[in-house]
C-alpha cells in the first residue's frame, strides 16, 4: 500500500523503517544492541509491546535522521514500517515547516483474514510463514498498540481488507 501510495501521489521520497533497521545492523552487533537483530514481535523477555518498543527505540534516531533529512532538502517523505511511534509531533513538525502530513496506521481487524495475509506474502525475509503466524498473538497485540497510539495522536486508521480509496482519502488530508 505504501508504495501504490508515494507513486500515486507524487512523493519524491520514501522511506522504509525496515530498511533503516537493516543498515544499523550493518554498524552494531547483537551484543551491542540485541533489539537490532530481532523481529518486532519476537519474544525478548518481555510483553509483545514491551519488546516492540524496544525494537522502535532501536532505530528511532536514525528514523529521525531521514526525516530530519527530507524536511532539510524540503523533500516529499513517505515513511513506512512498524519500527515507528505513531505520533502527532512528527505530524505538527513537518506541517510547522510548510509541508503537508498526515499519519497512517495500516492494520486488519478480523485475525483470520490477518493470518490469511501473512500466509499469501511473497517474501518473508528468509523465514518461513509459521515463524510470523506462529507469533500472530504478539503481532496483533503490537498491532492494537499502533492503532491505539495512532488514534490517539489523530493519524488516520486504515484497514487494507476494507473497500476503501484510501488514495483519495490521503489526497485530500494532505490538501
């Protein structure tokens, strides 16, 4: 979805927090920063969101970094991934600099049709789909904690499963 979206509405730039992850695993090890070198909803000891927040924490500064970068250059930015606060600062600081913004949490409210997802995904970054649908309990749990933050800071809740334009409805959000 993000990227239908970025190509439909022109953005110049996109970012992926996935691929922020994976350069600073390139610069510390697992000793240094275990977060790093986990999924998001991997068991570390702690709750799913405990350990999802962990993971946020991670890369939130580099995160940082690329938007901080866009904002710079006055660059479009569509910024994607789970490794991310929905929050409503970032929101404010890009509007406060004269850009348009607005905040999107993706999720899927009925769980069979969520697994049913997973299971269809071409690619699952080397690990089998029983990796993630063994975990769906903790993904889901991470995935309200999203959709209660993002409601919280006014982002926009939307379920890809639902008939929805929800290229319009960010069209005219971000006009």
């Amino acid at each position: 979805m993000a990227a239908k979206l970025a190509s439909s509405l022109g953005f110049e730039k996109s970012a992926a927090t996935d691929t922020v992850r994976e350069v600073l695993r390139s610069q510390y090890s697992f000793s240094e920063i275990p977060a790093l070198h986990r999924s998001s909803f991997e068991n570390a000891g702690g709750s799913a969101e405990e350990d999802w927040r962990e993971t946020v924490d991670a890369v939130s500064d580099a995160v940082q970094a690329v938007i901080s970068r866009a904002l710079g250059k006055a660059n479009d930015l569509l910024m994607e991934g789970v490794h991310f606060y929905p929050n409503r600062e970032v929101i404010d600081w890009w509007k406060e600099s004269g850009g348009s913004a607005v905040g999107i949490v993706l999720y899927v409210a009925d769980e069979q049709m969520h697994r049913s997802m997973i299971a269809n995904r071409e690619k699952h970054n080397g690990k089998q789909v029983d990796h993630y649908l063994g975990n769906i309990g903790r993904i889901r749990a991470i995935q309200e904690e999203m959709v209660a933050t993002g409601s919280d800071a006014g982002w926009l809740l939307a379920d890809p499963t639902k008939e929805r334009d929800y290229q319009r409805v960010v069209s005219d959000l971000l006009n």
